[in-house]
C-alpha cells in the first residue's frame, strides 16, 4: 500500500506565500498523477494541480500564474508552491496520488490553509 504525509501549510496574509510538500512512502512503485486537491468549508473537493505523464503539469484556472506544482518522482516526493494568496485559497489542501500496482487512488491527511489578515 501507500501512505502520504503531506507537511507545510498554516496562517498567512493576503499576498503572502507558502509551500507544501507531499512524501509518499511504502509501495511507491508505478505512481503517478502526483496532485494537490482543496477542500473549502462548505464546500466540495476541487482539483488545484497535477502532475501527469512525461512531466507536464495543470493547474486549475483559479490559481493559474500563482501556484505551481513541482515533482521528484525517483524521491516519491512533490511540492505545491502558493503565491500571492487570497482569502479564497483557504481551504483544506490534501495531496493525491494514483498507485498502478495497485489501482487505487491514495490521499494525504489534508493540511488546513487560512489565509487571512
């Protein structure tokens, strides 16, 4: 199986910037569609960014130009840098990962963003 620890977030002002980091561990063979989805109170599950195939990444029209999602695939790690945060983003963030080997989408704890002045 799979296991993600996602590490970073917290309370930060309007316009200010913060970055996640996501490891997975135990089986990490054959992983891929490394992404961060969001959670607002109230709200749905929404995707934020992802990693695919070959390296190319997406991120969603709301946060284009001021998130950007980074990977290591031989580490099993990936990042989620956020920039120029508004109240909006605030959510709770959860790292996603999809296991071939086992055909099962895992996800991490979810790590709570408040961006607030």
């Amino acid at each position: 199986q799979v296991q993600l620890v996602e590490s970073g977030g917290g309370l930060v002002q309007p316009g200010g910037s913060l970055r996640f980091s996501c490891v997975a561990s135990g089986d990490t063979s054959d992983l891929s569609f490394l992404g961060w989805f969001r959670q607002a109170p109230g709200g749905q599950r929404e995707f934020v960014a992802i990693v695919l195939s070959g390296g190319k990444t997406n991120v969603a029209a709301s946060v284009a130009g001021r998130f950007v999602i980074s990977s290591d695939n031989v580490k099993g790690t990936w990042n989620l840098q956020m920039n120029s945060l508004k109240p909006e983003d605030t959510a709770v963030y959860y790292c996603k990962v999809y296991s071939h080997r086992y055909m099962s989408p895992y996800w991490g704890q979810g790590t709570q963003v408040t961006v607030s002045s």
